[in-house]
C-alpha cells in the first residue's frame, strides 16, 4: 500500500513533520526533529513512501504563498493587480505597481523568493532524496524513482515557463565550489519532456491523493507541449498534435470526470471531486507557526475587517483585486452604472459570483449588514478601483472560487488544485480549434459550460463561429479571441493566465488593461535572473534584455 491511500490528515501530517526537518537541510550540522532509522523506515510502505516523498512534495506548498510562482502567472495579467491603498497599505516600495506595469528589477524580491522555492525544491527536496536512498543502499522501486523524478520535473517546469535559461542540476553530491552554469531554455524543455516521458509509465494508473499518477504526469507533459510554440517559436507549433494525444489519453482510461458543480474542485472537499488530478494538500488542523497558507486565496484578497463573513478568527490584507476592466470585458453580466455593482439576475454565467466577492458583505452569525467607517459607509465590494496608487479600502472584486471555511482560523482548509480534467478538456478544445476543427472544440468547450447555465439560457452554447472569429481582447485584434474569453472565465484565478495571454498572439504584451500599458518589449516573455543569484553565481547568465 503506498501514499495514495493515506488518508488526508494522515498526509498532511507526514508534510508537516517534513517541512520542519528540512528547515536545516542545507546546514552542515543540522538539528535533529526526528530520528527513524532505514529498518523502521522499511517496516510499513506507507511509513517508507512516505517518509520519503514528503519533501518532494511538501515544498510545493510554498507555491501559493505571498510573493509566489502563483503572483508571477497571474499579477501583471489583465485578470488581477494589486493597487497601493490610500491608506499606504501593498506600497512595498513599488514591487506590485512594477509587476504590473511591467517594469520590474532584477532586484525585486518575488524573483528571489520563487527562484529559491523551485531550487530548493530541486535540489534539496529531490536530489538530495535521490542521493541519500541511493547512499543507503535501499533498494528503490521503479516507481518512488519515477515519482520523484516528475516531481522534479514539476518544479522545472516553473522555471522553464518563468525564466527559460536556467541549469539543470540532477546531482546533490557536488564537488566543494561547484558552480552550475545556465542552459538553453530548448536545453531545458527537452529535459523536462525527457523527464516526464522516460518516468509516467512506472507511475501508478489508479487515482492517487496529492502525489503524481500517470494521468497527472501526462496533464503536465500536455501543457508543457501546449506552450512551446509561445516558448521556442513556430517550429513548435506541432507539438499540439502530442498534446491532443496525452489529452486523448487521460480522457479515455475514464479515471476522471466533470463534477456537476463547478465549485467542487474549489471546495473545502475538494479531495473528493471527480475532476481533480493533481492538487497540494493544506489542513488547519495540522498546520503550524510558519506553515504556508494559500495566500492568494483569503490573506491576500480578504479585507481586513472581512472576518465576521465567515465568522472566522482572523482577516485579510486587502490587496489582491479582481482587475476591473477584465471583469466587465470577458464576465456576460450587467453592471449599475452608478454603483458599480452587478445588476441582480443579469449573472447567467453562475461562475461569475462563484469567482468574486461582491456587493454588500453580512456577519455570518446576525446577518447584520457589515460597514466601514465607524458604521457609515457599507462593506459593499464594487467592480471600481478609484486609483491604482490609492484604492478605497472597498475597491474592487475579491477572489472567492475557493470555498472559505466558516470558523477558520487562519490557514486555508483545502487544497489547491494544480490540474484538472476540466484543463485536459479545454487543452484538447485548443488544439482542435488551431487545427481548424472549430466545431469539434466548441462540442467540448459546452460540455463544460452547461453545468454553469440554466437549460434555458441561450448564452448556454457557444458557436463554432464564436470562438473561432477574430475579436479584440485587451485592445488587440486576435485570433479565437472568445475562446481565449472563455478558458479565462474557467480557469479563472487557478495560475494559468499569463500562459494563456502568451499562447494567443502575444497579448500578454501587446495588450493594454486598466492601469496598465502595452509593453511590447519581447525580452518580457521571461523573468529576470534574480541579481543575488547572480551575485552567489558568476555563471549563471542574465536572460536577454536585462542589465547584463
């Protein structure tokens, strides 16, 4: 029996004592929080697989903190910005008006702090497990060696999408000096399709909680075959036919399915939704003091007095906010002109107030109506941001997709979901409609919106004409511009945004959105090379058009 039956608080408490005995990994005399020798460490396979997968995975918690590889796919897109609040709150010394302009410094510290997380990950969470199992002459099944080896590729993956040009390090034991230097971002690609392709098939084809399957490691290599036109140019553009065929895949081994609720992969169970792939665990009852919360999902967008929502112990940062062009552009809803709220029955779409927080807020336990100002001026959420250097306090739509736990502490309690079907459906509607199949995509693309709309409604279906027409996203005339509106309506705050904006004629660049102006400066597909790292690091190279 492996990992993949341990119950949920069984796993994340495995992640818990895991994350605390690698906060000294990379100390030569580190402290000691646990001892388990390799004959108890072999008794149980549950202990054994999971003694020794919890640092691969527990590091990818780090991934929806502040300041995270989640802020780099979706800040600096239309979808989302942070604005500084008048009262002087997310200044940071510009680090989010810099995101979102697109005018940011090698210095700025989400570089550093998501370089170092998928590093770390790499290195000390699976290379270092590699070489200490091998050390210990444990003999290792084909499929632990496999699981760590996409995890791996995982973490890669991040950086091949982020920063392009960056090592490949497979090896912990390295000479005293050693000093890995920068590979081609081709380089890199062809080791993490090499990675994945040589490990899924000794991955288990049963459903697995929160650790790579097959299925999951075939999600991944799809949308990394997805991308690398936008990464590598044209030449690329092929590699779609690869990703129909994994999507194909996952579709026929029948391990999946569409929930009937859009919001069940969001919810506080989401460990029991059919359409979860792949997703990172988080329980309050197992966290600790310094344990990751899904930021991006509560502290990062809650506002400071939202607590009695939810009747819960504590608030939010009042920062993150649903970017309000974007809102009125791509959401089929009405808008009061006047109080900038949405006009009761005009959301058809049930994923829209399933996405946001909006209107008027209510204590959860009196169901009073909540106020700012000394009980003045109502909680009332509206899709208007007064400024993007001095936003009121109630600006703007929040992020709501996850479901918010009545009572919660402060950690979040549920998990992220990384990959869903409903992605491997929607990869495989792309594909078909690049391929000139416009109708076969639309097929798929109402398969998932009808579970979203009254029977009804006719905004239910989408035409093949519709999302295979040229429209005007962003201010730029695009190819498939609705169906880019509508895998933005799905997916929705989930980390993929920036990708998107990418794949479909660059718009991600060429676009412009509120508070933010066209860059058109191609060197902005990837992220600087943080500086310290270049400063540790004299062989790693800066990406093309930063300061050298």
């Amino acid at each position: 029996m492996y990992l993949f039956k341990i119950m949920k608080k069984q796993l994340n408490s495995i992640l818990t004592a895991a994350l605390l005995s690698l906060t000294a990994c990379t100390n030569l005399e580190p402290n000691i929080y646990s001892y388990i020798t390799i004959d108890e460490l072999m008794e149980s396979a549950d202990v054994t697989s999971g003694y020794i997968l919890s640092p691969v995975y527990g590091q990818m918690r780090w991934f929806y903190e502040d300041r995270s590889v989640w802020d780099l796919y979706e800040l600096g897109t239309d979808a989302w910005v942070i604005p500084i609040n008048t009262d002087g709150g997310w200044n940071d010394e510009g680090i989010w008006q810099r995101l979102n302009k697109h005018q940011w410094l090698t210095t700025d510290p989400h570089f550093k702090e998501v370089w170092g997380h998928l590093w770390y990950g790499i290195n000390t969470c699976c290379n270092r497990v590699l070489y200490q199992l091998e050390s210990s002459g444990v003999e290792l099944s084909p499929r632990t060696v496999a699981e760590v080896k996409v995890a791996r590729a995982h973490y890669y993956y991040h950086l091949l999408s982020l920063f392009g040009n960056v090592p490949i390090e497979t090896e912990y034991n390295v000479p005293e000096g050693y000093l890995p230097e920068t590979k081609t971002r081709k380089e890199v690609y062809d080791f993490v399709v090499r990675e994945i392709r040589e490990n899924m098939d000794y991955l288990p084809e049963e459903r697995t909680y929160s650790t790579f399957n097959k299925w999951a490691a075939k999600h991944m290599l799809a949308r990394v075959y997805l991308n690398a036109e936008s990464w590598l140019g044209a030449e690329y553009a092929s590699k779609r036919d690869s990703t129909m065929i994994l999507c194909d895949e996952i579709i026929a081994s029948g391990k999946y399915s569409l929930d009937k609720d859009f919001s069940k992969p969001f919810s506080l169970d989401n460990n029991t939704s059919n359409e979860v792939i792949f997703s990172i665990p988080y329980d309050e009852t197992s966290a600790v003091d310094g344990h990751p919360i899904l930021h991006c999902i509560y502290a990062k967008t809650m506002h400071y007095q939202c607590a009695p929502i939810y009747n819960a112990a504590s608030a939010g940062y009042n920062g993150l906010r649903a970017n309000p062009q974007y809102v009125e552009e791509v959401w089929d809803a009405e808008e009061d002109p006047k109080t900038h709220n949405l006009i009761p029955g005009t959301d058809v779409d049930k994923r829209y107030s399933k996405t946001y927080l909006m209107g008027q807020q209510y204590d959860m336990v009196t169901g009073d109506s909540l106020f700012f100002y000394n009980h003045k001026k109502p909680y009332n959420h509206i899709n208007y941001i007064s400024s993007v250097t001095a936003a009121d306090e109630y600006d703007g739509y929040r992020f709501a997709k996850y479901e918010i736990k009545v009572g919660q502490k402060w950690e979040t309690d549920q998990d992220w979901t990384v990959y869903r079907y409903t992605e491997t459906l929607l990869m495989k509607a792309e594909c078909l409609l690049r391929k000139g199949d416009a109708q076969g995509a639309a097929d798929i693309l109402n398969d998932v919106r009808k579970r979203s709309f009254p029977e009804s409604a006719p905004e239910r279906i989408l035409t093949a004409e519709q999302i295979s027409a040229v429209g005007t996203v962003d201010g730029v005339s695009i190819k498939y511009a609705e169906f880019l509106n509508e895998i933005g309506r799905e997916l929705c705050g989930e980390g993929m945004r920036r990708e998107q904006l990418l794949r479909f004629d660059n718009v991600y660049l060429r676009g412009s959105w509120w508070a933010h102006d066209a860059s058109n400066s191609e060197h902005l597909k990837l992220f600087p090379i943080p500086q310290d790292e270049r400063i540790t690091n004299p062989k790693l190279k800066q990406n093309d058009g930063y300061a050298q």
